[in-house]
C-alpha cells in the first residue's frame, strides 16, 4: 500500500496573513477570468482608458466595465478621471495584502509565459483620440 504524498511546504510561497476569507475570494474571483487577466497584463505595461481597453479585447465597453470594477474591488486597480474619461492602473499600493502578493506573482507569470504578447503589441498603436 503506497503512502498519502507529503506537501513540501518549503516549496510553497508564504502568503500574507489577512483578516477574513473574503479577502481570498475577493481575490481569486478577481484573476479566475480570461478577460480579467488580459486587462491585467495590459495595465502592468501602461495606463489606460475603458475604451483603450474595450478597442484592444474587442468586448464593449459595458463588459470591460464590469470586469474593471471587480478588478478594482479586490483592490488590483485604481482609478482616475481624465476629463470626461476613466483611466485604469495597477494598484502601486493595495490595502488587501493577499492581493498585494498576487500582483506580484501574476506579474512575474504573465512576463514568463507571454500569453498575452499581442495584446501588448497593440497597446503600441492605440491612440485615445482614435480609439475613444
């Protein structure tokens, strides 16, 4: 009879400790979406607007909207009004220290694998008068 395998637990990242569960599923309900992880990808190489990104994953701005807001809510983004647009980044300093952590660790997985490298390659054509 074969023995149950151990967990290295060296081998496993330590994450921030953090105050309730809803944190944790705040944050993977954040990252456990396609079009959410290429939103990411995009605004950890630039800033941009709702129609910048609606332009570049092809989805209307109403969707892109509703994915930016749960991005927003489990802390990954900010955001800030240019005139009569909102403009989206990465978080430089989320409260949520799960999230904190997984930023960096979906930045270190995105520049890894290059899943998404067509997506940066348009970002350097878009133009917000054009695009907007």
């Amino acid at each position: 009879m074969n023995s149950p395998k151990t967990i290295q637990t060296d081998t496993i990242p330590e994450t921030p400790e953090i105050s309730t569960p809803d944190d944790y599923f705040a944050t993977f309900k954040a990252i456990s979406d396609h079009t959410r992880l290429r939103i990411l990808n995009l605004l950890f190489h630039r800033e941009l607007f709702v129609c910048e990104i609606s332009g570049l994953i092809q989805h209307c701005d109403s969707t892109i909207s509703a994915h930016l807001a749960i991005l927003r809510d489990a802390g990954f983004i900010i955001s800030e009004r240019d005139g009569r647009w909102v403009k989206y980044r990465i978080n430089p300093q989320p409260t949520n220290p799960f999230t904190k952590h997984m930023l960096r660790l979906l930045k270190q997985w995105l520049d890894h694998y290059h899943f998404y490298e067509q997506d940066i390659k348009a970002t350097e054509n878009i133009n917000v008068r054009h695009t907007c």
